[in-house]
C-alpha cells in the first residue's frame, strides 16, 4: 500500500508522550463536553458534517482549548508561544505530533478529535488531517490510503456491538482504530487489523492517546493476518463495502467484484468464531434482477451460526453512485471527469443486473446449530443505539423459542417488555379500532399487528400466570373455545416473544 503523497506520522512508539499529550488536552478540556461548551451545539454539529466555518467563527479567542481545536480539528497554523501554554511543545515535535510553520507557528500532523466513550470515557480518535469525517462533503484527500476518522458507519458498528465482557476480540479493517479503541474496554485481547499499514500506525496512536491498552496489530488482507486455527470471542469490521469499479480509496472500495467483499467476510468468519461468540459487520449487498435479495444473503450464512440480518436503507444504483461520488468530493471537480466516473459506475451495475444496493447490519452468532435460525428483515425505521444488549437479547430469544415447544410455551410465562404501549389504528369517531399495535419505546422501536386476544393477553402478561391459563381467562370472556385459543394463539405468542414484546419470566 503506497503511502507516497501522505504527510509522515507521529511516532507510535514513544507511549510517554502521547501520555503527556493527552494529560495537556484533557487538561484543557479538550473533550467532547468541552467543545461543546465552547462552540456551542450547531458549531458542534456542523464540525461532525465536515463544516468548519461555524468552528472557526467560535475559537477567535485566546483561550488554550481554542487554540487546541484551532489546531487539531482545524488545521490552521497557531502561534508557538500559545501552543506552549498547553502542550508540551518539544515532545510534541520531537515526537512527530506537531510541526513547524515559518518562523513562529507550529501546526498539527493529523487530526485528533475528541470522542466520548459509552461509559464517558475521554477517548480521542487520530486520522488524516481533513479526514476526521468522511461522508457527502468529500474528503479532504484523494490519496488512496487515506484513513478517515469517524463516520455515522463507525459509530452505528460500535453501538449494534455486544458488549458483554470476553477474552479475545478482532476488529477487521481497523482503519482509525475506532472499534478497537470499544473492543479494548470488554475484551482481554484485541486483534487489530488492516490492509492498509498507515492505518495500523495510526490505530496505534488513537489507542495510545485515549489511554487504551495497545492492540496486537496486523497488517494483511481480510482474515490473512489470522492465524491457522485461532479463533475468537467478538468479530467486528466495518469493511470496505462501497460497491464500485476498482480498488480507489482503500478506506471504501474493497476492490472485489460487486459485493464478493462482504460476502467473504461473512462466509470466512464462521470459522474464526468461538462457540457462542458474535460477528458484527456493516455491509453493502446488491439486489440482482430475477433473484431475491433476502435469498441472496441467506446464502452467505456460514455453517453452524445464526444470523440476524437487517436492511436499514435501499437506494437505486444512481442515488448509490452518486452518494459515493460526493464523498471522494468528485462532484468538486472536472465536471466531464466526473461524468465519465458516473457512467463507467452505472454500466458496471448494468452489467451485473443490479437494480439496487441495501445497506445494512449483519450479525452472526456462532451456534453450532443443526438448523440455525436466519433472520433477514427489512427495518429502515430509527431505533435507539446503542443496540448492543438488544442484539444480545434477541438471539437469547432464539435460543429460547428453538427449545421450547407450542406445549411448552402455554406453560411458561411471559412477562410485556419495558416502555411497550398500544396504539389502536382507525377512522376517527368509529366504536372499534381496525387494528390494534403494539410499540416498543425502546430498542429496535419496533411495532406490530395485533389482534384482539395477543393484546388482551400482552396486556396481562405479568410473568405470575402461565400463558395457558391467561388465554383460558381470555376465551371465557370473549365467549370463544379455549382449546382453539390454545390451539392458534402460540404463533403469536412466538413473534411477540421473538420481536421482544413479551420476555420469557424466570
Ligand atoms: C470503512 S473503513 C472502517 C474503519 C474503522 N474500522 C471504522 O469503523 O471507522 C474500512 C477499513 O478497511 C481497510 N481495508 C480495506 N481493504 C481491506 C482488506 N482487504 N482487508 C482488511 N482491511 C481492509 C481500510 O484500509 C479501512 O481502514
């Protein structure tokens, strides 16, 4: 991987002074809560979008932590004498984290941003300078090796992520170090790796600056850098799945044909699972003329896992080429250059019958099931991150259901799930509803139909009587057969459970 073009990186070996650094920035308030406090929410925002004007208008002070954001988040050059108030200036040059400008300014190697952790760690990401977000507005580089910070895809990887503790963990494509730097909090070990080495150095840095433990870095394509037969608790990756004609910018374009990157990762990574670990990856997958998409990633579960497949988004393949176009900031440039891209894409997806691409989570957990269970569902609706534990959960229900016959299930019992509340749907004024649903607050926010004996019996589910005896009760009053009700109602019962409206109790 060619580094030519990117400018040289701080030392990672020199742990003592990224300590000190991060002792100055955290010092100067130099945190997710400080900046907000100094540039106010919209600022704030507009920096997460690439936008620094809003920045740059609100750090015109003297301040220490305006001078810091001026200089790490910013990229402009700033006095020696003020950056010597904060930081310990020699390290920092000698070290490769600052260098000089003319004759009196010192400016910043890479962007360090700020992140807080789930539990409020004072964490900070590195990346290239002007590549902290990636994103609609462009990078600020088109060099192929180019690593980016964070992204929306980063942070929606690292909250759908189960974070039970566990012993070992690998985060494929490291990139920022982003997933490794949240693997290092629950996980033993961390394994770290990327085919692109500067990426590697600078997961080096983030870790080292946010006072995370080092990872076991490794540098190689897909699941190369693994070792024969190791195997581990938690795979993440947040891969390169840009569907696009050649390998451009290593940090999207994966460089295999359509979605075969994806694909790869999924299929090879049931052998690198322990038993009961999880898989957890962001994909891209291309929906093909004549086949059926839900059929197409079924076919990409591995032998011996379960699988939850969710498709968050769809776009047709001119809205997908023209999204990838403005991250690479084509849409700033030659305007037949980018015409030419444009094209060269759309006969690319011509040729392979794609109609669209789907993006989404996929998360496999290691089983060893005969018959595992595949879900793969449609959910473009917000839900609340992080997700991690609802993840958990929802294959634990799995479990439950797999073991747990029509027969058993009238005899256990169940209790509603936190912050579920129904809905009745009809026209307004009319005596009854059409339907009734029910809706999560919480979690996937999910919501489903019901009819009038699933409402009345979620309604009593309080984990104290047993499903048969609840829909007894039910069919005295509604005047209807209890060994019908006992009969039909199970199925239901079933897809409450496995939506998690209603939780097994006990
Ligand atoms: C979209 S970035 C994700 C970075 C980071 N993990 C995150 O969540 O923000 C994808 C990363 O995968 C790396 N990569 C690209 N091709 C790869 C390959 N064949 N094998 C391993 N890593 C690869 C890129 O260099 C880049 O760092």
């Amino acid at each position: 991987m060619s580094e030519a073009g990117l400018p040289p990186l701080p030392s990672s070996d020199r742990p003592e002074v990224a300590a000190r650094l991060r002792e100055a920035l955290l010092g100067a308030s130099f945190t997710a809560d400080g900046l907000l406090d100094l540039l106010g929410a919209p600022a704030y925002a507009a920096l997460a979008r690439s936008e620094t004007v809003p920045a740059l208008r609100a750090t015109r002070g003297d301040t220490p932590l305006e001078a810091l954001v001026r200089l790490f988040l910013l990229q402009q050059p700033v006095p020696h004498a003020r950056v010597a108030d904060v930081l310990p200036v020699e390290d920092c040059l000698d070290s490769g984290w600052l260098r000089r400008v003319g004759a009196d300014e010192l400016a910043a190697t890479v962007d360090v941003r700020p992140y807080g952790g789930a539990d409020g760690e004072d964490w900070f990401i590195v990346s290239d300078l002007g590549c902290a977000v990636g994103g609609a507005g462009g990078i600020g580089s088109r060099d192929e090796g180019v690593v980016l910070g964070v992204g929306g895809a980063s942070t929606t990887l690292a909250g759908i992520t189960v974070r039970t503790p566990v012993s070992s963990a690998l985060d494929l494509g490291t990139g920022s170090g982003i997933q490794a730097l949240h693997a290092s909090r629950h996980a033993t070990r961390v394994t770290a790796t990327d085919v692109n080495p500067r990426a590697l150095h600078i997961t080096a840095l983030t870790l080292a600056l946010s006072g995370a433990p080092a990872a076991d870095l490794r540098e190689g394509s897909l699941f190369s850098p693994v070792r024969g037969d190791e195997t581990f608790d938690l795979v993440v990756s947040n891969p390169p799945f840009v569907i696009s004609p050649g390998a451009r910018l290593t940090y999207r374009d994966g460089g295999m044909s359509g979605d075969d990157l994806c694909r790869t990762i999924v299929q090879e990574a049931g052998d690198r699972l322990n038993e009961g670990g999880f898989a957890q990856f962001l994909a891209n997958w291309e929906h093909v003329e004549g086949e059926d998409w839900q059929d197409r990633l079924r076919s990409w579960v591995p032998r011996g896992c379960d699988a939850w497949i969710v498709q968050r988004e769809m776009q047709d393949i001119t809205q997908y080429v023209e999204l990838w176009l403005r991250d690479a900031g084509d849409h700033r440039g030659d305007v037949a250059e980018y015409q030419a891209r444009y094209d060269a894409w759309l006969d690319e997806f011509e040729a392979r019958k794609v109609k669209a691409v789907g993006f989404g989570w996929i998360t496999l957990r290691k089983s060893g099931s005969v018959v595992p269970s595949v879900t793969v569902e449609e959910w473009p609706h917000p839900v609340e991150q992080p997700l991690g534990e609802t993840v958990r959960a929802h294959f634990e229900r799995l479990d439950y259901l797999r073991t747990h016959d029509d027969a058993a299930l009238l005899e256990a019992s169940f209790r509603l799930a936190g912050e579920v509340v129904q809905e009745q749907v009809g026209l307004p004024g009319a005596e009854d509803p059409e339907h009734v649903v029910l809706r999560q607050n919480r979690g996937m926010r999910r919501a489903t139909k019901v009819d009038t004996v699933g409402a009345g019996f979620a309604g009593v589910c309080d984990g104290t009587m047993s499903a048969g005896r609840i829909l007894d009760a039910i069919a005295q009053l509604l005047g209807e057969d209890p060994v019908v009700l006992r009969d039909r109602t199970p199925a239901q019962i079933r897809l409450l459970v496995e939506q998690g409206f209603l939780e097994p109790a006990g």
